[in-house]
C-alpha cells in the first residue's frame, strides 16, 4: 500500500510539473522581435486575444511582409484574418460582448500601402488563475492629416465558459 501511494504521489507530481501554470507573465511582442516559443505553446484562448488584438490594430499582410502581425498571423496559421472562419472564431470567443460583435461586423483591415500605417510595438499577456491581463502597445501615422498617436493600454479578461468577458480597461 505505502509502494502504491508514493507511486501516486510521483505520477502527481509529474503531471503537475509538466502542465502549464495557470499563474504567469509573458511578452509576445517586443522591440520588433516575436516571442516564438510562447505563440507556438499557448493556449487557445491566449490564441483567441492575441488574434482579437491583431485584428483591432495594423494593416493588411502582404505574403512578403516583415510586419510584426504579419508574423504573428503567420505564427497563428491565420491566412485572412477577414475570414468567415476567423471572423467566426473570434465571435464565438466574445460572444457576450456586444462593442466587439459589432466590430467584427466589419473587417478594420487597412492597406498596407494606406496613408494610416498602425504598427504594433509591443503586446504582453499575465494570467492569475482564470484571469487575463493582455497588455498592447500600437503606435501610429496619418500622413495626410499629418497626425500621430500612441496607444498604451492593458485590458483585463476572465475566462469563463469558453468564452472571453471583458472585466475592465
């Protein structure tokens, strides 16, 4: 019995070892170098924010193209973030938020070539338990209106029921 019970406890601890924490911090993005390892191991509803986030913020993907979303997308294997299939994906993750249903309602995607250029500077993501802070920072250009903007702001989520509610800004 005392054989069987430290057997047990092994096989515990292994499984417990070898599971991702739920507790953690991680950077996705930052100064122009994609956190590989993290986007290839992570989780599906990590995968669900970060492709939120890609959509919301940049522009088009040209197959060419060295943009940081353009690598991220690629990482993600997503080939059209217009997609029904991503559009769908997306809506079935914040199904309960009705600001994101609406803009999901139209593809934001600008040109790569277009006189508004956003470019994604940095993107971070903790986990508490079943709570996500997802942390992005975008900066931008309007040519034409010679304006300029930086956008700085950590968003909080909790996962709940397979899906993704906003708790606050």
């Amino acid at each position: 019995m005392r054989v069987f019970l430290i057997f047990i406890m092994l096989v515990l601890s292994l499984i417990s070892c070898n599971s991702k924490s739920q507790n953690y911090s991680d950077t996705i993005v930052e100064n122009e170098e994609v956190n590989t390892g993290f986007v290839l191991e992570m989780r599906e509803e990590e995968r669900a924010l970060i492709s939120w986030y890609l959509f919301a913020y940049g522009n088009e993907c040209m197959n060419d193209s060295e943009q940081i979303k353009c690598q991220l997308l690629a990482l993600l294997n997503i080939d059209d973030e217009c997609s029904s299939i991503h559009i769908n994906y997306l809506k079935k993750w914040f199904s309960s938020n009705a600001l994101m249903q609406f803009k999901l309602q139209n593809c934001p995607n600008l040109p790569q070539n277009a006189a508004i250029q956003n470019l994604i500077e940095k993107m971070a993501i903790s986990r508490v338990s079943d709570t996500l802070f997802f942390t992005i920072k975008v900066s931008g250009l309007n040519d034409l209106q010679e304006k300029s903007w930086n956008i700085e702001r950590t968003d909080k989520y909790r996962l709940y029921d397979g899906q993704l509610i906003s708790v606050s800004r």
